[in-house]
C-alpha cells in the first residue's frame, strides 16, 4: 500500500510538471492590459476583415495597432484617423502605422496627433474620429477598411424601416439607423434597383406619407451605382438637435427622389411612431347597386395606435371618384357619417387614409376600429350618394 501511495505522488507530481511545461508555451494576453479594440467595416473587397486595437501602455502612451485579413499580397496600405464620423468625412487626425499586406499588420506608439496636441488613451476612447485603410499612398481616394472610433462608435442598437417602391417605380429598400456611444446616428439607406449614374436625395418629412409634410431632415444623396447613402444624424434641418433615441417617435416619413432635377418620388415609408406594425385587420365591402364592384377595406395600425386605411376596390369605373364613409350602426340599421376616407380613385381603386379621429373631432384609432358600432359605405360619386357601390359592416358588425 505504501508503495502504491508513492507511485500515485510521482506520477501526479510528473503531470504537474509536465502542464507546467506545456503553460510555458501557451501566449497569453497580461490580465493587466487595457485596449480597446474596433471592428474595421469592408469597403471595396468584402473578403477583407479586420480589427484595430488600442492598448494603453504604463508610459501613457498608446499603441495603436491594425491587423487585416483577406489583402492582395505586396501591398503597402497607409492608415491614419480622421476627425468627424466616416459619413461626414474629415481631416487627418493621426498617422497610423502602414499596414503591409504580406503581414496584414501595422503598429505605432503614440502620445499626440499629428498637429502636436498630446492625446491619451481615454481621450481616444472619446474622440470624434474614424479610421481609412487607405489602398495605397497614390490612390487615398481608394478605401480597403474603414472604422467609426471613440465617441462614433456604433453600439449594435438598430431599428429598421421598409422603403416601399412608389408609383410602380420597382425601386424599393430600407432605412437603418444605428446608434452610436455619444448617443447621434448612423442613417444608411439601401436601394434595390437603384439607377446607374443618378444621385437620388431622399428627406424625412413632417406628418405621414399620406398626409405628406415639410422636409425635416436631409439624408446624403443615394449613389444609384451601389444604391447605398450614409449620413450622420445629430439634428434636424433647422438646427433642432435630433438624435437615435428622437427617432422612433418622431412623426414623420421618407421619400426618395428619382434625381437632383426630378423630383419624381421612387420609394417611401413611414417612419418613427408612423411605423406599421404589421398588426391589422380587413373587412369585406360586398357589390351593391353597381354589378361586379366590390373589394375590401384594410386597417393596419401604427406605432402610435392610429391606423392607416387601405380600400380596395375591382371593377371600378377608370374615370370615377368614389367617396368613401363609415357610418353609425349596422348596414341594415343605416346611421349617420362618423368618418370620411380620401375618395377610391377609380383608376387604381384604391383609397388610402390615414385614421386619427371622427369627423367630429373624437379620437379614433386603430383600437377603435375594431370595436366600433359600424359599416362603410362606397358611393358612385360626389353628385350620387345615394347610389352604392360597395357596402361592409365593420368592428362588432363584422
């Protein structure tokens, strides 16, 4: 038994030594290292990646170091800091360290900008910059990385908005806003079908798409080339300040133009406490006096509870106007107008309207909707009302 005990302790004593041995090999990062380390965004080759570090050195001064994948080989790419956000653009900051393809990497120690003004690791951790990975020293028009820092750091809050294709124009696309640490945005519209060789402006308006509105905000025009525009989002045209957490209950709307001389309308959509949320409900409108004409009416409600109403109609006369109520009671009780939709244009028959309140000026929304006392009525005309083209109970009556 004794003998057993000693084998058991030189056995684990020899495994001991032995993890030890293999730990020495094993390269690993001081506990006590402070860095900071950015994403470095693909520009004109998607198979690029790469991070920048910053580590704060116990002299005060700080490393900055790059480090890509994915570069053609014998290549030299300058770097340096830009002041602003990558959407603004801006001036040399700081040089950084070349970075050599062969290696994908760059270092430089520094303790001030180019300009002499001393700079620490926490002032960079605040700065209002970027970094350009530049393709080469004659071609710093031509980016290979790019990276918001500090301050303009994008912090993976996001929201969203569909941009609808307008008019049959077949263009259509997104609206993202990205949050960034100093609490400003990053807008980046994405177009499909976009067109080659147009810059398309696109606006935030005041009020809802169909209310239309004064423009609020101006984006940076759409490149048609790559159907893509970036703008940084800290205010609004009038200097009112406007930042990620006044969007999503801003009431407004975008559009998107066809080109700086034609102010055309090509995509669209409801933005902020406007947003559709995808809840909704539809009532049939059932043929009346008029042989074949029926459809439906599609209430989808909106961020803030209000509704936009959708009426469809087939078979529409091309050349009608076709005014449209909600009426009191049940169809077969009839009752007096509550509420008046935007007239079904007989060319498209299709009416849309947005639903705030009663014609009497009592609040009524999406909610409101679903239990009213009701049904709707289509007339032929302005001049005939008496004459229906379209009947359907709605709310409690359906």
């Amino acid at each position: 038994m004794k003998n057993l005990l000693v084998v058991c302790i030189c056995f684990m004593t020899i495994l001991s030594l032995t993890n030890c041995a293999n730990d020495d090999n094993i390269t690993r990062i001081e506990s006590s290292l402070v860095y900071k380390v950015y994403e470095l965004n693909t520009i004109s080759d998607p198979s690029v990646t790469g991070y920048a570090r910053f580590v704060k050195n116990e002299d005060l001064s700080v490393t900055i170091e790059l480090n890509l994948s994915g570069l053609l080989a014998d290549q030299m790419h300058p770097a340096h800091i830009h002041y602003n956000t990558a959407a603004e653009t801006g001036a040399i900051a700081l040089t950084l360290g070349t970075v050599n393809s062969n290696t994908g990497r760059s270092e430089v120690t520094i303790t001030e900008l180019d300009d002499g003004t001393p700079i620490t690791y926490e002032e960079l951790l605040d700065f209002d910059g970027y970094i350009n990975v530049h393709l080469s020293s004659t071609n710093l028009d031509i980016l290979v990385a790019q990276a918001d820092i500090g301050q303009n750091e994008l912090i993976g809050v996001t929201k969203t908005y569909a941009l609808l294709q307008f008019d049959n124009s077949e263009i259509s696309g997104s609206a993202k806003f990205s949050q960034r640490k100093n609490g400003e945005a990053l807008a980046t519209i994405q177009l499909t079908n976009a067109i080659d060789g147009e810059m398309h402006p696109s606006h935030i308006h005041r009020n809802t798409a169909l209310e239309t509105g004064e423009i609020a905000l101006t984006f940076n025009p759409i490149d048609g080339n790559t159907g893509i525009s970036y703008t940084n989002i800290n205010q609004l045209d009038d200097a009112t300040p406007f930042m990620y957490e006044n969007i999503a209950d801003f009431d407004g709307y975008i559009n998107v133009h066809l080109s700086e001389t034609d102010n055309s309308i090509v995509s669209q959509g409801d933005i902020g406490r406007n947003e559709l949320t995808g809840e909704s409900v539809v009532y049939d409108l059932n043929e009346v006096d008029v042989p074949d004409i029926s459809g439906t009416a599609s209430f989808f409600r909106r961020q803030n509870g209000e509704a936009l109403a959708i009426i469809e109609l087939m078979n529409t006369p091309v050349d009608g106007m076709h005014p449209g109520h909600i009426h009191e009671n049940d169809a077969a009780t009839t009752g007096p107008i509550m509420f008046t939709f935007n007239d079904v244009d007989g060319s498209t028959g299709i009416s849309q309207t947005n639903v705030i309140q009663l014609d009497d000026g009592t609040p009524f929304g999406y909610d409101d909707v679903l239990e009213v006392n009701g049904y709707i009525n289509i007339h032929l005309s302005a001049s005939d009302l008496n004459t229906l083209v379209a009947q359907g109970n709605i709310g409690v009556n359906d």
